[in-house]
C-alpha cells in the first residue's frame, strides 16, 4: 500500500493541506493523543482548515508555509507525512521532498497522490479538451490556463508525475526508501450540476476574457454538453487517474 500508516497517538504532517483533504481524516485517525499539522503557502486554505479546527479538532494545527520551509526540527518530529495534488506544484521538487523526509522519523512514510495523465482524466478533459481549440488563435503572450504555451522542462504542472514512474524516481533520487508507487482509477464527483460545473471552470480559468466575443457562446454551449455527458442525480460523476507513491525516510 503507498498510504503511510497512521493510528492514535501518531504525528502527521499534511502538505499542502488544500481545504483539509487528508488532514480532517487524518485528525480522526490519529485521535486525541495525536497531532495533525496541516500546511499550505496559501493562507486561504490554512484559514479553512484553522476554521474546522475551531468545531472541534483540538489535534491539528494549521501553519502556512512551502514544503521547503516547514518550521520543524529534522529528524523526528513526524511520524508520517501526507501530500494529495500537492507535489506537482513544488517549485523545488528535489528541495520539497527533501524537507519533507527530514522531519520524519527514521522509518517513518511520506505518501502522495498527483494527476495521471489528461487523457484519463474526465476532470480536465470534459472542460479542457472543449475549451482548447477556442483558444488556437490566441496569441502566446496572452496566457492563462490551458493555453498551448511551452513550459520549461520539470515545471509546476498538474501533469508534472502522469509519467508511469516518474513519481517514485522523484522519491528515490532525494534519498527515500521502500519506493512503492501505483495509479488507480477513481471517480471524482462534483456535489452539484454540469452548471455550477461549468461556473467553477470559467472562474478559475477566466477563459471567457481570452476567446473572442462572437465565440463565447458556443464555447459555453460545447463545455456545458461534455460536462452533461457525466451528470446523474444532480451531480457531475468524473472517472479520472490518479498516480500513488510513497517511500520511508
């Protein structure tokens, strides 16, 4: 299994925490004798997560900070480490996940989860490969997401670890052990329609603003017929890949 093992009385650090995904099931699994400290650079995220802490979770504390700046001793202050659609994003892989093993305990696991290839993921695809040929005309100085720019080798990038092994030679080169890594196939599911779908995508991608007026129309009407192509019971249901490693400090 990649997942690290975690029971009552375990300390865990979760890295960039997100909106709590693991961290909230970490703080049940490790109960009150232990300790969760659930980190992001973003302070949006950190104060969603402190807010949860606030119902109740007397064991998990929130800090910001980067996989490379953990403000924690090395060597022991861990006994197991957590990353979920995290790692992808480090500007300094090697840095990150050499931080990260440095504040575990001798043995102790470091497992995390990233995005497997485009291609299997319904996530990205059913907004992206719709949303893509609006943007052919765009001119390489106009970024945004999703546009065909050229990205530096190694840079931060959902697809970054989709490569069958690359996660794992991640992992070894900064000197973990008992490398393991598998993908699995998962459903994601969005609570609510192909619409509200739809809405979330052209906020955070603004692709409106990057497609010319005459076109924007028929670019919401093809984004939201693919994305109908997964909704059920007023949810929107997306298979997708995902790639699992993990090694020991």
């Amino acid at each position: 299994m990649t997942r690290p093992e975690c029971g009552p009385g375990d300390a865990v650090v979760d890295i960039g925490c997100g909106s709590g995904i693991p961290a909230l099931a970490l703080d049940e699994a490790v109960g009150t004798a232990g300790l969760v400290a659930a980190t992001d650079p973003s302070p949006i995220f950190v104060a969603a997560v402190a807010e949860n802490a606030r119902l109740g979770l007397a064991n998990l504390e929130t800090v910001q900070a980067s996989a490379t700046r953990l403000p924690y001793a090395a060597a022991g202050s861990f006994d197991a480490a957590t990353c979920h659609m995290g790692v992808m994003f480090f500007e300094d892989v090697a840095a990150g996940l050499g931080r990260i093993r440095a504040v575990l305990r001798s043995g102790g696991r470091a497992a995390f989860a990233a995005w497997g290839p485009d291609a299997e993921n319904a996530l990205f695809s059913s907004f992206w490969g719709v949303a893509r040929p609006y943007l052919a005309a765009a001119s390489p100085t106009e970024g945004g997401a999703g546009t065909a720019q050229t990205l530096a080798p190694d840079a931060p990038e959902p697809r970054r670890f989709a490569e069958p092994g690359s996660l794992s030679a991640a992992l070894r080169t900064t000197g973990y052990v008992d490398v393991r890594e598998e993908t699995r196939q998962v459903d994601l599911v969005w609570p609510g329609t192909a619409e509200t779908l739809r809405a979330f995508w052209l906020q955070i991608s603004r692709i409106e603003e990057q497609v010319a007026a005459e076109r924007r129309e028929a670019l919401l009407g093809d984004v939201l017929a693919s994305l109908r192509r997964y909704a059920a019971g007023g949810t929107v249901c997306l298979p997708a890949t995902v790639v699992l490693a993990s090694g020991r400090a």
